[in-house]
C-alpha cells in the first residue's frame, strides 16, 4: 500500500506473526479491550444524539472511556493493557464519524453507514501501535510489544525504514499478522521508456492490452468451488456451539483465505509487470458495485478488478509512472478505433464485429487501444475534464469486466516475465508467452 504526504511516500508492509500460546491470550484481551473502548465511545455519542445533547468531542470521549473508565470497578482491567492502543480504538471510531458525516467533503467514495458495535465474534481483530507505546523491532527480528512480549515474525524482506506504527491482526482463519507503516522520502522511480498502454479489464480475458496481449482469467474462486463446496456441507451438518463446528468454521475460512492470497500474489506479479514495461497505463472506471448486483455478480468479485486497479494506481505513484482512468460512459467497446465511429449496442457474446469503414475489430483489443486513446486524450486536457470522442454513451449492460486455491494459473497468456525473474516463471506456447505462478 502506497500513499504521499508532501512528498513523503508512506508505505504498508504485512508479514505473519506466530505468537506463542500464552500470547495469544495477551493479544486476545487487548483486542477485548480495545473492543470494549470502541463500542463504549459510540454508545456514549448514540445516548448523546437519542437525548439532544451536543455532540461529545473527541477530547471528552477519551476522558470518560478510558481515564475515568479505569477509576471505576467495572473497567479497572482497562489498566492492564497499553493506553496508546484504546486510544487508537476511538481514532478508528472518530475516523469512522468522519466518513459517515463527510462534513467537508475531502472523502472520496460512496457514502458509508454509520458506526457499528464490534463483536467478539467478528471474523477480523485488530489493534494498533504508535511510537508513543514504544513498540521496537529487536536485532534478533522479533517484535516487542508493550504487556504482551517479543513475537516471531517471519521476515520476507527488510523494512526501508522504522516503522511509525503497526497494527497486529487476527483474521478469520486464526492467522496472526503485523502491519508496518513505514515513511520513506525517497521514491523508488524507475527509468523512464516511451510505451503507453490501455487495458480492457473482462470475464472471458481478465485482461486486455492495448497491444494485444490478452491475459486469461485465473477464476481462482471457481477452480476452488468443489473443495469449498465439501468444507461448507461438513459445517452445515456441525451441531451449533459445538466444538466441531467451530473447527469446521476454521478450515472453510482458511480455504478461503488461500483463495484470497492466491489471487492477491497473482494480480501483484501482474500489475508489477505492467508498471514496470509502461510509462503511462490507462483502464476503464468500471462500476463494480452495480455489476456485482447482476447475474455475473459471482464471476466479477471472482476477478477482483477493484484490487488490481488499486495496484496499478498506487503502484504508479510508486514508481513514477502515471495512472489514469477513463469515464465508465466512454463507448470504448463500440467505437471504431480506426475511424472513431460509434455503431448499435452489441451483446456480451459478439466477441468480433465489422465497421462500415473496412476495419475488423476484436472486441476487447479494439476496446483497449480505444481506451489507451482516451487515457492521453484526458491527460492532455488542461482542465481535468472526462474527454468524449463520441457523444453516445456507453451502454449500460456493456459489462466487461470479473480467485481458487491453487497457485498454478499455466493459462495466463501474453504478460512478459519481470526483469529479473520477480518469482514469475515465463514459458512460451504457439500463442505467445505465458507467465505462471510458481508451486
């Protein structure tokens, strides 16, 4: 994850932790407590509101929950724990008002919904060190923490810097991580080439180059359908608040889990090569949200296209390359990038078509060299509007876009390897190089 703050670039590293058993019990109270302080806070703003009190400041919030919370008999335990972590509770729960009421308008987004309880039953625990809780790295690499002791990381890469925070996270599977935020001054810019790319993102090719290269789609989530299929018929017939149920909810969470970070490695060796071989990458702004409501709903969250795209984008700021995206209404599946005529709607299953004008047209290729077109076109435009070639807008049904728990993805066509390798292992077929993920 990648983010600048006045030219300072803040960066996100995740490595897994292994904390030893009696460990587990100390993280499993602090993310009680922190727990405990967040629902606190917001009940305390929901009574406030239901009683038209003003609303309680953030400073006030802080007083009552945690310094005169621990005074008191029911809450002395909050004592037990480090401060610097419910106090980094209430900053996720001022933050989350913040976005719900978006008073100034800087949030970028759909609207979000109001704050809710965390539950002890969450799938997701989480809590948060700062500097001021004097956490350290050690020489011998693990990671000390206030009332809680030393625990293992597994290293797969040094930190650029020290790290200004990090948060321990406990996910449904019962994996532990460590998040490090760390901030760094220097970017890691690459050298500068003259390509430029626009990518159709679809179901039948999870991605289009501009240049023809087509990359089939993994279906992670498919290929893994049969064995999450078994592992949810084994929980349904668990008797409920037994012991083997709850086993049961571990192993369909961890097959899921691997889905997910299959996927995730995937699409980052991917959208590494495409920053890496381009200057500039342009991609369509797709409404995902409105195609996971459509019949393709499974096969569009299967592709995971918000997550790549968000690669792309953050990893373009990284590396000094630009990033744009192309106004979702750009007809850039029925314009003719030869002669930029815009023909009738044409359904998902045309895959080729004719333009009056002599040109043959692949449906994804030709909407990909259209969207590499209007990617320059906008960037060129002093005044940041969305640039149209065509005043027809795009059909709305003109849905392009959509991970299992297998690594191998021997069907992903047409990306070159990474200099260097980066874990890729390329091969070549009769229709171009292939690239798949290592076993």
């Amino acid at each position: 994850m990648n983010h600048r703050y006045g030219g300072v670039v803040r960066l996100r590293y995740n490595f897994r932790v292994h904390p030893t058993p009696g460990q587990q019990i100390a993280l499993a109270k602090v993310f009680g407590c922190a727990r405990v302080v967040f629902n606190d806070g917001l009940r305390l703003r929901q009574q406030a509101r239901e009683q038209g009190l003003a609303y309680v400041s953030d400073a006030e919030l802080s007083k009552q929950v945690i310094t005169a919370a621990k005074k008191t008999e029911a809450r002395a335990w909050l004592g037990e724990v480090s401060s610097v972590v419910l106090q980094q509770a209430l900053a996720d729960l001022n933050t989350a008002y913040r976005n719900f009421a978006s008073v100034t308008g800087e949030r970028k987004g759909r609207k979000v919904a109001p704050p809710r309880f965390r539950s002890r039953k969450d799938n997701r625990q989480a809590i948060r060190f700062t500097k001021n809780s004097r956490f350290k790295v050690l020489d011998n690499g693990r990671l000390r923490l206030p009332k809680i002791g030393d625990l293992e990381v597994r290293w797969s890469r040094a930190l650029p810097s020290d790290p200004s925070s990090v948060a321990i996270i406990k996910d449904a599977a019962g994996r532990y991580f460590a998040s490090f935020v760390v901030q760094t001054a220097e970017d890691e810019t690459l050298p500068p080439i003259e390509s430029e790319v626009g990518i159709d993102l679809g179901l039948t090719h999870f991605a289009v180059l501009s240049d023809g290269t087509k990359v089939a789609a993994p279906k992670f989530l498919r290929r893994a359908a049969r064995k999450l299929k078994r592992l949810q018929q084994d929980l349904s017939r668990k008797q409920k608040g037994s012991a083997n149920r709850k086993k049961a909810v571990v192993k369909v969470a961890r097959a899921h889990a691997r889905v997910g970070d299959t996927r995730r490695d995937w699409q980052h060796k991917l959208s590494t090569a495409i920053i890496r071989e381009n200057q500039a990458v342009y991609v369509e702004d797709l409404a995902v949200a409105g195609l996971g409501r459509t019949r393709l709903a499974k096969s569009v969250h299967d592709a995971g296209w918000a997550s790549f795209t968000a690669m792309l984008e953050y990893k373009a700021a990284r590396y000094g390359r630009a990033f744009a995206r192309v106004d979702r209404f750009f007809p850039s599946t029925r314009m003719c990038s030869g002669c930029g005529r815009v023909n009738d709607k044409m359904t998902l299953n045309v895959r080729s078509w004719d333009c009056p004008c002599g040109a043959s047209h692949d449906r994804d290729v030709n909407a990909a060299i259209n969207v590499l077109a209007a990617g320059r076109a906008e960037s060129r435009n002093d005044r940041g509007a969305h640039v149209r070639p065509a005043p027809v807008p795009a059909a709305r049904r003109e849905a392009v876009t959509h991970p299992d728990a297998a690594c191998s993805t021997s069907s992903v066509e047409g990306i070159s390897v990474l200099p260097g390798g980066e874990g890729v292992n390329a091969t070549t077929s009769s229709s171009g190089p292939t690239v798949t993920c290592p076993r």
